[in-house]
C-alpha cells in the first residue's frame, strides 16, 4: 500500500477513536475513501460575529479539514463553516501555525482548532483578523472563554 494512503487510513482510525463520544468534538462527515476531507463540529464557548462591528457568544462551530495531496508532507487545509470572530481564523483559513510536522496527528489538529475558537489559544502579533487580535489584547482578563481541558485524553 502506498504510504499517502496508509497515513490517511491510520489518521481516519486515529479520528473515529479520539472523538467518538468526545464531551467537545464530533465528526459529522468523512469525504473520500480513505477520508480526505472532515466535517467537524466542536461545542465550546467562542465568539461569532453579529452584525458589522460586533459579536456575541456561540457554542457551535463547524469546521473542515481537507487532506491536499502532498499530505502529510504538507498541512491540511483548515477553514470553519460557520464564522468566527478570532485572531487567527478568517472565512477562508484557519492559521495553524508557522511549522507543521508530518508526525503531528489529525486529532491534535483539531484540538488545536477547539482551543483556538475557545480562546485558549491566538496570536495577537501575526493576525488574520486585527480586529480579534487588537479585542483580545484589550479584554486579556475574560480569556480563555471555555477553561475547560478540551483534548478529551487526545
């Protein structure tokens, strides 16, 4: 078996372990066989927009991880379905970060993306969205908004 579909094999395993009856984390749909591309729904407090310039509190948060070709060499391509008002999401992307290892594993990923809508992790000094980031800095005391340990034993 190539080893591209070994890996997306092991992390579709990976996947269903980690987040079946995850308190925080669901998978709603798998594309592909192997997956390819994830529907994720995620259940903690964040913040969506409202209007222009405001936002309110939102428990819901759909996202979707797509497997490129080049993966695991290169990261999976991560946008939310739903919007989110952060310093590192925008309607189109969801900044992962500057580095990413081939041995990092799909359910740390998405961990990663719960802590990032709950506020547990951002960063202010290279955002997608100034308004969140400059938000954050100015309300640093309310944050994280859902304190809870969201990786579930992942």
């Amino acid at each position: 078996m190539h080893p591209r579909l070994r890996r997306l094999n092991a992390e579709q395993e990976n996947m269903g372990t980690a987040f079946t009856g995850h308190p925080y984390i669901q998978i709603l749909e798998i594309e592909g066989t192997p997956a390819e591309k994830y529907t994720i729904e995620i259940r903690v407090r964040g913040l969506v927009p409202d209007g222009d310039k405001s936002f309110k509190e939102g428990n819901v948060h759909r996202v979707e991880v797509f497997l490129p070709r080049d993966f695991p060499r290169r990261p999976p391509l991560c946008r939310m379905t739903t919007p989110v008002f952060h310093p590192n999401i925008d309607p189109q992307k969801i900044c992962i970060g500057d580095h990413w290892s081939a041995g990092r594993s799909l359910p740390q990923l998405v961990v990663q993306i719960a802590e990032m809508i709950a506020f547990q992790s951002y960063n202010v000094k290279s955002p997608l969205n100034a308004t969140a980031a400059a938000w954050a800095e100015e309300h640093i005391e309310r944050l994280p908004l859902e304190p809870s340990d969201l990786s579930g034993g992942v």
